[in-house]
C-alpha cells in the first residue's frame, strides 16, 4: 500500500531526516514513535504531500512521487497522493464558520464534485460511525476537543481515503476525552482501515499497532513488532524514551 524509499528532507540546513524506509501492507497499522523534533511530523507531512521531500520516493497505492521527476509530474503525483491520504492533526483544523455535516460534506463536493444529496447521505453515515449524527448542524466552537477531533475524523474519511494518516490526534486534549477519540481509531482499525498513527499514548499503541517504528535524530532507529518494542527496546535511546515516557 506504501512504499517509502530513501526518503530525506532539511529545512535549509537542517536535516530533518536522511534515508527513510518504509513499507506499510493494506490493513496494517504503523505506530510512528519518537521524541519531538525527531522528524515524525515532517514525515506524515511527506507522506501527504504538505512536505515536499529533497531526496528519495513515496509510493502510495497507485501514485508515485518521485525527487527526480519533474516538476509538473511531481504536481501531479501530489494531487493524486492528497486524494488517497486522509491526515488528522493535533490541532482539530476544523472550519470554524462551517457546521459539523458541511464540514464534512465539503471536501467530496469540491475536490470529488460529489453531489451534495451523495456527499450528504455519505458524511451523515460517517458522522453516525464517529457517534455525532445528533451534532450534524452545531458549529464547532460548540463542541468539546474530542467531538470536534471525531468530526475532523469524519472529515478525512469522508474523502474515502486508502490510508489514514493520524499526527498525535489525542495531544491536544483533556485526559477525559482522549478515550473516545481513541475508540474510533479502534473501530476503524478493526474494520481493516490501513494507518499510520503518531501517538504518546502507549498503552493504545500497544493494543492496535501491528508495528512499531521508533524514530530518533532523523533515522529510524528501530521497527519491531509492540510486544518486542515496549518490552524488550533494542537501543539505548529507544530505553530512554520509553523511560520519559514512564
Ligand atoms: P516531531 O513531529 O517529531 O516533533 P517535526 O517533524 O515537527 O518533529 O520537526 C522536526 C524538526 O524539523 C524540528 O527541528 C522542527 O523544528 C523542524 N521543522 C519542522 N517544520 C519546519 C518548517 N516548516 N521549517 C523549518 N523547520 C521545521
Ligand atoms: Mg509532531
């Protein structure tokens, strides 16, 4: 589903990361750990081309990036890779003037020119999926963090991503409503969803991770199965993580 090869990028003289390698199967779920300024931002950021990445190439289901195409192709490929690639950020980023339901709705109609009868039969069926068809016309200053991050999750899947893209859903949120953010996160990994998750939340990382990618310094520097990740890391830094994090 992915294919993520010698992937790097800077910020000016910064390198954010150097030679990242990935390969994510349909239905698996990657939990991208590490600690902050570690690069994992960046990474989903390239990964749907908010980023553009200096060196390497990103294959996403049938679309291709690559550093060395040209510049029209590598447009192209973005577009393509934005259709496939539903993100979720800390930050809700929802459309304050826009209610619950036309958040939702809009994307389809604009990019998919969706019709709105379709686009609103489908955003109504998510927004019963994320347990918020009662909220369909509120706006979002009414609703609490976690209703609001549920709805930004309607949001991305209503574009009927091939993959989801998840940078620290929970950070921003009160310790009493990061579980029913995480609960619809579960329920689409049971329904095969494919994700890659950025997240604190270990116990979480644990129960629905498939793999577990640990990142430090701009290198990958682990990728082990959860069990062998929070039991048994491999490397110092990796120890040293998990003993912050403790
Ligand atoms: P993480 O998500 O792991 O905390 P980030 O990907 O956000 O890390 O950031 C990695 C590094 O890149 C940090 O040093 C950060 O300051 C830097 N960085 C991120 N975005 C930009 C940007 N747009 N311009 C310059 N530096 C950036
Ligand atoms: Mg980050």
């Amino acid at each position: 589903m992915i294919e993520v090869n010698n992937l790097g990028k800077s910020f000016g003289e910064l390198t954010v990361f150097s030679d990242i390698n990935l390969h994510i199967d349909s239905g698996e779920i990657l939990v991208l750990v590490g600690p902050s300024g570690s690069g994992k931002s960046t990474l989903l950021r390239c990964l749907n081309g908010l980023e553009v990445p200096d060196a390497g190439s990103i294959r996403i289901g049938d679309a291709s990036w690559d550093a060395s195409m040209s510049e029209a192709a590598k447009k192209a490929a973005v577009r393509r890779v934005r259709t496939l690639t539903g993100m979720v950020f800390q930050s809700f980023n929802l459309f304050p003037h826009m209610t619950v339901l036309e958040n939702v709705t809009m994307a389809p109609m604009m990019v998919k020119n969706m019709n709105k009868a379709e686009a609103v039969e489908i955003g109504e069926s998510l927004l019963t999926k994320v347990g918020l068809l009662n909220k369909k016309d509120e706006y979002p200053s009414r609703l609490s963090g976690g209703q609001q991050q549920r709805v930004a999750i309607a949001r991305a899947l209503a574009m009927q991503p091939q993959i989801m893209l998840f940078d620290e859903p929970t950070s921003a949120l009160d310790p009493e409503l990061t579980g029913e953010v995480l609960a619809v996160m579960k329920k689409l990994a049971r329904e095969g969803m494919t994700m890659i998750i950025v997240t604190h939340e270990m116990k979480f990382a644990r129960e629905v991770a498939n793999r577990v990618i640990f990142m430090s310094e701009g290198k990958i520097q682990e990728e082990s199965s959860p069990e062998r990740f929070f039991d048994q890391p491999q490397t110092e830094r990796a120890r040293k993580f998990l003993r912050q994090l403790a």
